[in-house]
C-alpha cells in the first residue's frame, strides 16, 4: 500500500515542532513532501495526512458523506465539551446545525448592526488623541462586547463579565506550547490541584461550567418570547421530533461561540486594521468607497460594497480565520492523489496552505485585494471557514461583524501604524493572530468627505 511520505522524527518531537512553530512545520513538510503529507503527532496512533491540494481537498469534502466521515475536532472537546457542534460527528452534528443555523440567519444579523457599530465607537471614543494602543486589544474588546450582546442579549452584569475573564484566561493560558501540547497528550491530562498545568484548567472551567448554567437557569425562569439573543433562540428552538436542547447542550453551544467568535474574530480585525494601514492606497480607497454612501449608511449597503468585501476576503486569505479544516476520517479504503488510504486515515485539509499557494494567488505573501475582484475561487480552493457540513456556522455573523467594525473605525478615526515593519504571524489556538498586537496610534476623529461637503456648501449659503 502506497502511503503519502511525511517527517520521520518520533510522534512527540514531531508535536514539539508542531506546538512550537505550526507554520514552520507545515511549510517545512510542504517543501520536503509535496501537496500531501503524513504526520504523527503526539499519542495519536492514527496515521495523519495533512492535504493542501485543490482538486483533493475537493474529493473529499465532495466524498464526506460516502467516503469519509467527521471526526469533529476532539481536541478541543476537554474545553468545549462532547455536544459541541465542533466536537459532535454523524447525526447528532446534522441535528445540532440544524437547530443552531436559524440564530445566524441574514435576518437576524440586522438586528446586530446598531450594536457593532456603537460598540465599536463606544471603545475608540476611549482612545487618547497621540498615544499608542494595541490594535488587537481594542478590537478584542470590541468582539467581547459583540458576542456577549449577541448571545445573551446583554454585555453588562457582573455574572457576564466574569464569565468573559474567564474564557479569556482560558485562551491565553492555552497559547503556551506545554499547555497546548496537553490537548493531544490524554495520559498527561491530570488534575492535580489549580497549581498543575491540567489542574488550572479544570479550575477554570468549573468556575466558567457554574456561571453558564446560572445564566441558563435565570434565561429558562425569564422565557421571554420576544428575545432576540441567540441563547433565548436556541432555547426555543425544536428538531425534526420537536425536541429543545438541554441544559448541557446548550452549555457547550454557548461556549463554542465565545471561544470561536472571541479569538477569531478579534484576530481577523487586528489583521484588517494592520494591512489596509501598512498599505495607505488600500486605505485611502475603502475610505472613498464608504463614503459614495453618504454620512449616515444602511449596515446592509456598507457590507455589500465591492472593494471592502476584496479586503476583506484578502484578509482572511493571507491570514486566515483557522489555518486548517476540520478533519475527517476515512471509512472505507479510497485512493487520493494517488496513495491508497486506509480506513481510519485522519485527513486535515490545509486552510493556509492552500491560501499560500503560489498556482492559485500569485505573490501569495503579497496583500492584494484585487485578486478577489478579478476571479471568483471555488471553495476548495477558497475556504477561510473550512467547508462541507463542517463549515463554520457563524461565518456571516463574522462577516457581517468584520466589515462594519472595519467600516465604522475607518469613516470616524484616523490611526497609524506605530511603525510599518511588518507584523509576524503566530499561532494562538488554531488562529493566526499578529505577533506584537499590532500597535498603533490614535490620531484622532475624522470627518467623512460626505460631511465635509455638506459643512462647505452650507458655510457658502451663509
């Protein structure tokens, strides 16, 4: 049986180079190994195959009903728990979608609009004229705020903003390669007292497991039935046999979206705040593309503008929300690219990897907005959520977040780059976030071109 080559070190180096640098070890492997390649990593006795090919990663997602299967992303089911939609497989995942999809409908997001805008606002009205500030911080701030109105309806209460501490220091302490490395090493999992690496993780969620399950409760007494919040939603929501979610169902769903929406999002807009400030032409023109819509915009028309739609695809081309797809699993024997995979064969589609290839996106690590007006890509080769039935439910609400925080800091502030070197990337979770947070400075307000014409001709009547 013909097996797509990979690494030779031993499975726990290879999670060591892995955990320590993920991009250098994909590239690395890339170069040695070609569009497809195996990996060990870890305790997982599995064989791996990582796959950045177009026409294989479209086999498979094509194939996932017959072929293979999802495997769901079961490192994270320590934290997000076994009815997370990121860690269910086979029907109980086709049930949950079903019943999470109608939260994010195109409707619903209008609701959101008003308070991504404000929010926005709310947190650069803060900013000092002339001092530096971390983009990443602000925008994390901001994607804070937006998740906790989104899904509980409010973002004040001091039950609310410990919960958000905490799922926030969880994230952090997870950015530590030991810590990450614990995820794939189940023996190493053991709870010894807060002061333990594993021990501080359970300490934490325990705290985070009571305050989700208070907020529950009080959520199920109020009933209200006119909320619009995407816990009161899915607490109304019923499957096919016209079953609700449970309480601990409804846990695991909550903190998907504040884990996944927290980081992904904040490290999305960090990038978006970098590039069209690194390169002031891209700047300067979505500042006159938002501002054809005059001074007081509909949400619908500014997301819908055909420059700041190109950035914002660039953005997560070059720096992409996960930098890999949700893996699937063999299950039955099937020939890809030529090697003959066995059944249980982890298969990873490659998000950033495709991004990077050169056949695709000529000058792949060029920031080139262009390229997303001049051709339409497929989904396989084009894929910043993943795709098939696994792909990222919440990605219009990301979206549709995305380019009106973008919009709105853009027609209201002036910022520059503290400098203009270039920014690294490195790898929280399985985000790609800037590596020094992206500082800036706050210059201040501005006045749209719209408003300032309209200021003109009325100083020319008087």
């Amino acid at each position: 049986m013909k097996l797509p080559d990979g690494p030779k070190t031993s499975p726990l180096l290879q999670l060591l180079q892995w955990s320590n640098d993920t991009l250098g070890y994909m590239k690395a492997s890339t170069q040695s190994y070609g569009d497809i390649f195996s990996a060990r990593l870890g305790s997982n006795s599995n064989l791996t195959v990582y796959v950045s090919n177009p026409q294989a990663i479209q086999q498979i997602l094509v194939g996932e009903s017959k072929e293979f299967d999802n495997t769901g992303n079961q490192l994270f089911k320590p934290i997000l728990g076994k009815y997370s939609l990121t860690t269910l497989t086979g029907e109980s995942h086709r049930r949950h979608r079903q019943l999470i999809m109608p939260s994010f409908h195109g409707g619903r997001l209008k609701a959101y609009g008003n308070q991504i805008c404000d929010i926005t606002q709310q947190v650069f009205n803060q900013l000092t004229p002339g001092k530096t500030f971390l983009a990443r911080s602000a925008v994390q701030e901001i994607s804070e705020q937006v998740i906790l109105n989104a899904v509980f309806g409010v973002n004040k209460g001091e039950r609310l903003q410990k919960l958000n501490q905490l799922v926030s220091s969880i994230l952090e302490y997870a950015k530590y390669p030991f810590v990450s490395s614990l995820f794939f090493l189940p023996f190493l999992r053991k709870d010894l007292g807060r002061w333990s690496p594993w021990g501080y993780v359970c300490h934490l969620m325990r705290q985070i497991d009571e305050l989700l399950y208070s907020e529950i409760q009080e959520c199920r007494q109020k009933c209200n039935p006119e909320s619009t919040d995407i816990l009161s939603l899915l607490m109304s929501s019923r499957d096919e046999n016209g079953e609700p979610m449970t309480d601990e169902e409804l846990r695991d769903e909550l903190l998907t979206l504040m884990v996944g929406g927290k980081d992904g999002i904040a490290s999305a807009m960090a990038w978006s705040l970098y590039w069209v400030h690194h390169l002031p032409h891209i700047r300067e023109k979505l500042i006159e593309e938002i501002d054809t819509l005059g001074s007081s915009p509909d949400h619908v028309s500014i997301v819908r503008l055909p420059y700041l739609n190109a950035v914002y695809k660039e953005i997560l081309r070059i720096s992409p929300v996960e930098i890999q797809a949700e893996p699937r699993i063999v299950k039955s024997p099937v020939e890809l690219l030529g090697y003959e995979l066995p059944i249980g064969t982890i298969l990873i589609p490659s998000i950033y990897l495709v991004h990077q290839r050169q056949d695709l996106y000529p000058e792949p690590q060029q920031f080139k907005p262009e390229r997303f007006l001049e051709k339409q890509f497929p989904y396989y080769e084009y894929l910043p959520y993943g795709g098939g039935d696994r792909r990222c439910p919440g990605s219009a609400f990301a979206e549709f977040t995305m380019k009106l925080v973008l919009a709105t800091i853009l027609s209201h502030y002036q910022l520059k780059l503290a400098n203009n070197r270039p920014v690294r990337p490195v790898l929280s979770g399985l985000n790609l976030v800037p590596g020094d947070g992206v500082k800036m400075v706050f210059l201040g307000t501005r006045t749209s071109t719209a408003t300032q014409k309209s200021k003109d001709l009325l100083s020319e009547v008087e």
